[in-house]
C-alpha cells in the first residue's frame, strides 16, 4: 500500500475520533435536537479496511453533511455563536477534504 494512502487513512482515524467527541459535545449540549450521525472509525491504515469500509465511511459523511445542512438554521447559529456545532462542522470539513483526496488517489490508482 501506498505511503500516501497510509498517511490519508492515518488521518482519516484521528480526525473521525474527533468527530465522534465532538459530536457526543453537540449531543449533550442539545438534547432536543436529533444527535448527528455515526461515522465509523476504520480499524487501522491498511488495505483491507480501505476495501472493507471505505464506501460506508463515505456514505456516513454524506450524512454527517446533510446534517449540519439541516441544523444549521434550526439553531440559529448565525444569530448565537456555538462551539459544539463549530467543532462538528470543522471535523466534518477535515473528514470531506480527506475523503476527496482519498477519492482522488483511488481514481489516479485506478487509472494506471
């Protein structure tokens, strides 16, 4: 397996165990809303987690997405400033833009 890809899924790891905190701060400090969706955490950088689980990761990050979509108004986060949804929103981002590298190594592998 590529270094690259190695180095990707490292950070894949550690920024969905982020996600998954502050996803359980945004679910405490907003108990009336729905609690975000799970992303599951790949076991380790190899091969067969990437072929096992990547497509769902994916699948769950969408929903992670339309999520934020979905509260952002709910909450009026433009009128009040909230930490708990700024942290998901950030790991979110971090989680997208390595799941569009990622998709982008996969293609460029595919392709050679």
């Amino acid at each position: 397996m590529e270094v690259r890809i190695v180095r990707l899924l490292g950070s894949v790891i550690t920024t969905t165990t982020a996600y998954t905190l502050a996803r359980l701060e945004f679910a405490l400090k907003h108990p009336e809303l729905p609690a975000p969706p799970l992303i599951d955490r790949l076991a380790d950088a190899s091969e067969f987690s990437l072929q096992d689980s990547w497509n769902r990761v994916e699948r769950q990050l969408e929903d992670a997405r339309a999520f934020l979509i979905a509260h952002d108004d709910v909450r009026r986060k433009r009128a009040v400033y909230d930490p708990s949804f700024a942290w998901l929103q950030r790991t979110v981002r971090e989680l997208d833009q390595y799941a569009r590298a990622m998709r982008w190594v996969l293609t460029v592998e595919d392709g050679r």
